[in-house]
C-alpha cells in the first residue's frame, strides 16, 4: 500500500479532495463548520461540526454524489494571501479558523486560503489547479473526534476518504482494504476465539482464550529453546518495582509518563514494571564475575504494563499489558560486535522460520541537539554508534539511520516490519548500552585483577507475545502453519454409531505423538462438519468411514485442497511429525 502522505503528488490531490468533501458537506449542511482537514498515511480527513446533525452510513454516498457534481463542474481552485487582520475579519463567524489564525504569527506565516467556486477555507496549500483534477475518491469511513485531541472539548466528526489519479490506483486501494480487513487480527481473533478483551477487565488487557493460549505457549517455548541452545540462561523476576529501582536505572525521568501511577503502601512506593532490564542489571549483580565469564546471556519471558491511552491500543498489537521476549547480555567490549552480530543472526533466523521476508533495518541514532532525553556523553554515544554501524556493515546488511529514535541510554537496531493490513512497527530490536551498568555499579575482574563494567546489550527477538501473535494472525489470515496452529488434525466420524470407535482411538495415537487433535462426535451431516473444519481452517481434517476402519487406515485432506488421500496411520505420523520440525509453511 503507497504511503500518500509520503507521496508528494497523492498528497496535494489528497489534500484537495478533503477541500472538495468540505465544499460538498457545507452543500448539504449549510451550518457546518470545519476545523482540519489533514493528509495522512492512507489518504484524508476532515474534521467538521455539524451542530446537532450525526453522520450515519447513508450519507457517505450523498457527500460523494455532490463531491462528484462539484468537481464536474470544474471550478479552478485559486490562492490567496492575506494579512492576519483580513484572515480574522473573512472568517469571523467560524471559530475553529478564528482560533487557528490567533495563535499564528503574522510576522513569520503567510497567511493563505484557497476558493474554489462558493467554497473558501483556510489552508497553506499546495492545490491542483481545478476541482476537475479529483475525479477519483472513495469516502471510507467516519468517527468521532474531540477538537484538539482534548476530551474535555467538542466531539467533531470526522470523515476519512482517499483519491488517486486513475481510477485503477482507487481500485486496487479499495481491494486493499478489503484484504486487510479480511486479515485484521481482531476479526480473525474473535472468529478463531483467539483472546477477547473485555471493559470490566480494561482497554489494552487482552484475555487470551485457550486457542490463543496454545499459540502463545508454542511461540514462547520456540523462542526459549532456542535461546537456551545458544548459550542463555532464563530467570523469573517480579513484575513490580520500588520507584527507586527506576530513578537508579534512569527510567523514571525519561519513561514515567508511560508508566502506571505509584502503588503507596506504609512507606513503600512501587511501580508496575514497564520494561526489565533493572531487574537482570540486579541479578547479574547478586554475583562476582570474571571476564572469562562474560558473556553472560540472562533471558526472561517477562511480563510488564505500560499506561497506553485508551485510543491508542489496538487488538494485541498494542496493549497496556504484555509479555515481552526480552533478553539482557552482559559483555566486555571486546565481545560486543561479536554478540551483537549473534543477534542480528538470531532474528534472521527467526524470521526464516516464521517465513517473514518483508523487513528493514533502522539504525536509531540520538538527536544530539536533545539535551533532555538522551543522557550527555559524546565519546560513549560515538563510540557506541560506530560500533553498530561496523556490525551492520561487516554483515552486509542494508540499514538506514534514523536521528532521535535511541534508547536514552544507547543507540539500538530496530527491525521494522508492516503488517498485512499496512501498519508499520518495529518487531524486533537489539540496544547497546554503557550507561545502565554504571548506574547499578556492575563490574567484572578483568585479566589485570582491575575491576571493570560491563556492556549490555539489550535484545527483543520476537517483541512481545501480543505483537508478535497479532503480525502472524495477519500474516497468516488465521491459517497457521501445523506447528503453531491451536488445533492441528479434527477427526469427523462418517457415523458415530459405527466410526467413532476408531475416530477416538486414533485421536489417542495421534496425541500420544504430541499432535493437537479433536474428534467432532455432533449429530451433524458430514458436509455441514466439514464446511466448518474448512472456516475453522483446521491444518488437516480426517474422514473417518467403514473403509479406514476396516483397513486400519485414515483419510485427510490439506487445508486449502478438495482431494481426500488415504494413507497408513504410521505414515501420516511420519508426514506431522516432518512438518512440525521443518515449520512447513502452507
């Protein structure tokens, strides 16, 4: 999907179109009035107050038939400037544009506004030329949406839409959307009863039901065993806090805002944990180290909470409560190319068995002019950055740099993804710090007999459980490959009386192989079970009748394939079993 904001020339015609749904709405409500109408990643929006009128679905296709007549009629959209005293006056009975004209600077803005035909709004532009240029629109959606952003002001509507230069481009968008609703993890998740939320418990604190459950303890042994293969050690640490372990980290002054408020008890203050490397920096410290015991790899499947507002989260992807893949290695500075090139191995490996191709790199740099967020020390911070760029470099991997997106305490490569329904963000990530060892005074004995501190390099392979679920859901569309899928072989007896027998003795065979299976035993006709194996989109799907039973044999047919084939029990075994340890995509 084309980034329009991005696009130079989608962006004016996106523009414009929101200029010609404001003419159009203030055709057909005549009091309307009109705050913003901004350009953004998938097209436009406008906010507008319609006083005491609602928008509802119906009226979306009458906006864009006047939206069509007015462009038809091919008025030539024209600039003007103007002093803030004429601004204030053109405008004065429309207090939204009275109030974005009084906080401008006459000296340093240019005030302009655009006609086109009846129709003048306030706007520093660019324009097409004429309203003949927006032919191709599509009016999405609407929503509410406080002035400002503030809850304490007006709810405004919002109406969202989208234009492109050919009627193909509009098409293939609408096709797009389509899809991505198709694969929105939050419809998949209530069809396939994956997690549910609900307001008793609160926004952001997903539910995970028993199917969503299965692929979350698969996904976090996967990611444990192979951490443990390379050497890491796992630990269990509490997902609360005493206020002074995050002033020691530095966390309370760069991060507090995002955190819940302080639990007071007796004399104690303490903090749900938002992130866990004060807790590791803590049990490294429990121990004498050598630098022959570096480097030590300390990995946790670690829940923590952050205070995300309520408009912001989104489904798993986005939640205020997670569980996070996260790992803490304590290195010499000598090891720390080498270890953080092992990561960077990690997660290509990682995505390799997820089949996940569509990534890049983001070197996330400090903004050197921040003074606030980012903790003063050039040479730590240069130095830091070189080493990163050298790792990037020496494994030939293409990257881009992107000032102002560092940790406070060091720079960090971020992997950015974009799910299937276009949302960007990062899913993996691996930070170099020197800063936090030095605030928890960490040190190894070095060769010398000296006392020396550490590095660390903080790493997230496969992000939280919740986002990492959330981009497979899409990317899959609910259909998951056998090793991760809740629910890998359904068993349907052609007849209860005669096949269910057989049916639950090879569900035993089946589980006694570690192979999630069921048996749907419903009085119900074989084609309405197997319509629903097929919605279920159930890996395999057995068809249990006399002949299987009098041969010792099963029939299965492939998620996504209309054929049956008959094979032995053994060597259906054989073929899960295969597909399990390949992580066989299909």
């Amino acid at each position: 999907m084309k980034n329009i904001k991005e696009d130079e020339k989608l962006s004016v015609l996106n523009h414009s179109c929101a200029h010609l749904l404001a003419q159009a709405v203030k055709h057909l409500y005549p009091e309307a009035k009109f705050w913003v109408g901004p350009v953004v990643e998938d097209g436009f929006y406008y906010d507008i107050d319609l006083g005491d009128k609602s928008i509802t679905e119906e009226d979306l296709p009458l906006i864009e038939k006047e939206m069509k007549k007015i462009s038809k009629d091919g008025k030539r959209i024209v600039r003007h400037e103007l002093s803030k005293e004429e601004a204030l006056d053109m405008f004065k009975d429309d207090p939204y544009k009275i109030d974005l004209i009084s906080r401008m600077d006459e000296n340093d803005t240019v005030i302009s506004c655009y006609t086109q035909g009846d129709f003048t709004d306030l706007c520093r532009g660019p324009h097409v030329d004429t309203v003949k240029e927006i032919k191709y629109f599509k009016l999405l959606k609407f929503s509410g949406a406080y002035w400002k952003g503030d809850a304490k002001n007006k709810m405004l509507q919002r109406i969202y839409g989208v234009c492109f230069e050919t009627e193909e481009e509009l098409n293939e968008h609408l096709a797009f959307l389509e899809e991505a609703k198709e694969r929105d993890h939050r419809k998949i998740g209530k069809e396939q009863e994956l997690f549910c939320t609900n307001d008793l418990v609160g926004p952001g604190m997903p539910l995970w039901l028993p199917n969503g459950a299965t692929i979350k303890r698969v996904l976090e042994r996967y990611i444990q065993d192979k951490e443990i293969s390379l050497g890491y050690d796992h630990v269990y640490t509490p997902a609360i806090g005493t206020v002074n372990l995050y002033k020691t980290s530095g966390h309370w002054d760069h991060y507090k805002e995002n955190m819940f408020p302080v639990m007071k008890m007796d004399d104690e203050e303490l903090v749900l944990r938002p992130m866990n490397c004060p807790h590791h920096m803590l049990v490294y410290k429990n121990s004498m180290h050598s630098y022959k015991d570096l480097p030590i790899r300390i990995g946790e499947l670690a829940h923590d909470y952050r205070y995300e507002a309520s408009g912001a989260v989104c489904g798993l992807e986005r939640v205020r409560c997670m569980c996070m893949n996260d790992a803490h290695i304590f290195v010499t500075p000598e090891q720390i190319e080498k270890e953080f090139s092992n990561v960077v191995e990690l997660i290509l490996s990682v995505y390799k068995d997820f089949d996940i191709n569509d990534y890049s790199f983001r070197l996330s740099l400090r903004d050197p002019e921040d003074k606030e967020k980012y903790f003063p020390d050039d040479d730590m911070w240069n130095m830091a950055e070189d080493k990163l760029r050298k790792v990037l470099n020496d494994l030939k991997i293409d990257y881009h740099e992107d000032i102002g997106e560092a940790a406070f305490y060091g720079p960090k490569l971020d992997v950015q993804v974009k799910s299937a329904i276009g949302h960007e963000f990062t899913l993996s990530t691996c930070q170099l710090d020197f800063l936090l060892p030095k605030r928890f005074e960490l040190t190894y004995v070095d060769s010398d007999g000296s006392k020396k501190t550490p590095v660390v390099i903080h790493r997230a392979i496969t992000s939280t459980s919740e986002r990492f679920v959330s981009y497979l859901i899409e990317r899959y569309k609910g259909a998951f490959p056998l090793w991760l899928s809740p629910l890998q072989v359904n068993i349907i007896p052609v007849n209860n009386e005669y096949h269910l027998e057989y049916a639950n003795c090879i569900k035993k065979e089946l589980e006694s192989h570690n192979i999630r299976v069921s048996v749907d035993d419903r009085e119900e006709k074989l084609g309405y079970k197997m319509r629903e194996s097929v919605i279920k989109k159930t890996p395999y799907t057995l068809i249990l009748g006399d002949k299987e039973k009098d041969t010792n044999t099963i029939s299965y047919r492939l998620r996504g394939t209309e054929s049956t084939e008959n094979i032995t029990i053994e060597d259906f075994i054989n073929r899960l079993e295969n597909e399990v340890k390949e992580k066989t995509i299909f």
